[in-house]
C-alpha cells in the first residue's frame, strides 16, 4: 500500500493575476496565451505599467504542478511536492500554503538566500490566460530537492512540463522519472504549455523517457507534440509516449484513452472569465479519482466539472469547501 497518492515535482511560484485588454498585451510585446520566462526587471516593468489592473483575488502558491497537487489534496489525496523556495517572506507563504493543503513537503531542506519564484498572470476579456514568470530561485531547482524516500512509496510520479526550460530542472525530473520506475512507481507529466512544447520538445522526450503512463495536455499542445494536423493522428501517436492520456478540448469536454478504450467525455457549459490554472485543476481531480477507484470516464467527468468551476473564478484554484461540494454532485 503506497504512503502517497501522488508525489509531484515543479516550481513554486507566487502569483499576481491581473486583468489586462489585447491592447495591453501588444503594446507591451507580450504573446498572448503563452508562458513567457522573463527576468525580475521585466516583469517589475510589467506590473508598473499594469498598475491598477490587479485583481482582487487571494494570494496562493502556484506553479503548474503545485496546483495539481494541490487540489488532489484538497480532494482527499495523499500528496507530497518537491519544489525550491528562497528563504523569503513569499517563501514562508509558500510553505504554509502547501501545509494548510495537508502536503507534505522535504521539510529538512536548507533555505537558500535569494528569490522565490512570481509569477504574472494576465487575463483578457475572453478569459485567456497569459503568463510571464520570472523562476527566481526555482531555476536552479535539482535533483538535491528530490525525496527519493517519498517516490518509493507514492502510487504515482507527476512532473510538470515546465521543467523543461531548466537545465537542472529538467535533470531532476529525468532522475525522478528513473526512480520511480525502479520502484513501480507510475508516472504522469503534463505538457503544460503551447510554447513548451514548440520549443522544448527535444528535452520533454528526454523526460519521457521510452514511454511513460499517463500524459496530460490540451489540443493545441498534443497536435504541436505529434506533428500532425488532425486530433486523430495526434491520438495515435500519442499511444508511442504514453500508455494512458487526457487531451483537454475546453468548452467540448475531454478525450481520454485509457490503454484500450478512447473516449470524448462532455463537459457542462460554464461562461468562463479566466483560464488560469483550468488544465492544473483537471490533472489534481483526474489523479485523484484514478488513485481512488475511478474509472478514466468517471474521471475525466469529475476533472472536467472540476475545471469548470475553476474557469468561472478568477485565479487558479479552489477554496477547501468548493472540493467537498464538487464531490458531493
């Protein structure tokens, strides 16, 4: 019987969302519905010329797969995250955060000076997410913050894609992925963003490694991932990397292949106003329903329900009670 549901691996990131026109974002030269890594001047410019715009949402810790773990957590998983924090004022936010979740964390780990990770989320009208992040100490994230212990007794590994862009990042995420194959441990990455993809494919291979169990992504990034132009082409390569996947479809649902069977799972209209956080949110509800007796139907049917609560908000996560009330429906 594994300790742990779940065990992740990603950046901490603190996040400042802010509610900006198409307009902003081009005069500013910011692409629209990526993730951009910027430095910690860009992005001070950034929030100067946005003064005003901020959003009146509660300040959380974030990062891709933070908020995955995060709300399994919530859900009723057993979770551990593996992520680097400066010895910060954010930093001390940022661990409280994940203890008032009830994840665990490697708590012997010494704090280095520096800064922890921000990230800029910008929404526009037609609830797109745009996110300009500045890693701070996250960059150096290595394999000396894995808890190789907590692999070894968790039912699944879950690495975000963003560890891509880091050269140590992206190291550690090869070791995880290692150790938890060694110990039967299965493993699950998110794709996690149009841009990774485009520019980082080579190395989200490497993570990948001969073919991993479960992989999560939305439409734009499994077509981009596979190189082909129809959704059907992208589900059978697909089956190359993975034994399992969820391609989120937004507003029309999910498809997920379960190893035999593929299958659309339809989602309730929502009217969204902010993306943020959508496809974190559908991974933490999938991951716990299949580590708790779920079918991938029955799964994808709570993430999707799960999402769409989290698009009809600002900012990407949920409160304890929301949890509660959407496994009770």
């Amino acid at each position: 019987m594994a300790k742990y549901h779940i065990y992740g691996l990603g950046a901490a990131l603190v996040d400042t969302e802010i509610e900006v026109s198409d307009q902003d974002l081009s005069s500013l030269n910011i692409e629209k519905g990526l993730m951009t890594l910027v430095d910690s001047s860009r992005q001070q410019e950034l929030i100067a010329h946005l003064n005003g715009h901020l959003v009146a949402s509660k300040r959380a810790s974030g990062g891709s797969a933070a908020n995955t773990i995060i709300a399994a957590s919530y859900f009723g998983a057993k979770s551990f995250y593996s992520c680097k924090v400066a010895a910060d004022e954010n930093g001390d936010f940022y661990l409280q955060d994940l203890n008032n979740a009830g994840v665990d964390y490697h708590r012997e780990l010494h704090r280095q000076a520096g800064d922890t990770g921000k990230c800029l989320v910008m929404i526009t009208p037609d609830a797109e997410r745009t996110m300009n992040t500045y890693l701070g100490i996250s960059e150096t994230l290595s394999v000396a913050e894995l808890h190789e212990d907590a692999i070894a007794v968790s039912e699944y590994l879950y690495l975000e894609g963003y560890l891509v862009t880091s050269d140590t990042g992206r190291a550690a995420a090869i070791r995880a992925r290692q150790l938890a194959e060694a110990s039967a441990v299965k493993v699950a990455i998110s794709l996690s963003d149009p841009g990774i993809v485009q520019f980082f494919r080579d190395g989200l291979l490497e993570m990948i490694g001969n073919r991993i169990d479960l992989l999560f992504c939305n439409k734009d990034e499994a077509l981009s991932f596979t190189g082909v132009e129809a959704l059907e082409d992208a589900i059978d390569q697909l089956k190359r990397y993975a034994r399992t996947f969820a391609i989120t479809l937004g507003a029309n649902g999910a498809l997920v292949h379960d190893g035999k069977r593929t299958m659309i799972v339809p989602s309730t209209t929502v009217k969204a106003i902010d993306t943020n956080g959508a496809g974190d949110m559908f991974a933490g509800a999938f991951l716990y329903a299949i580590t708790h007796g779920y079918c991938f139907e029955q799964a994808a049917e709570l993430a999707n329900k799960a999402a769409g609560v989290v698009v009809s908000q600002f900012g990407p996560r949920l409160s304890a009670e929301q949890h509660h009330i959407i496994l009770s429906q």
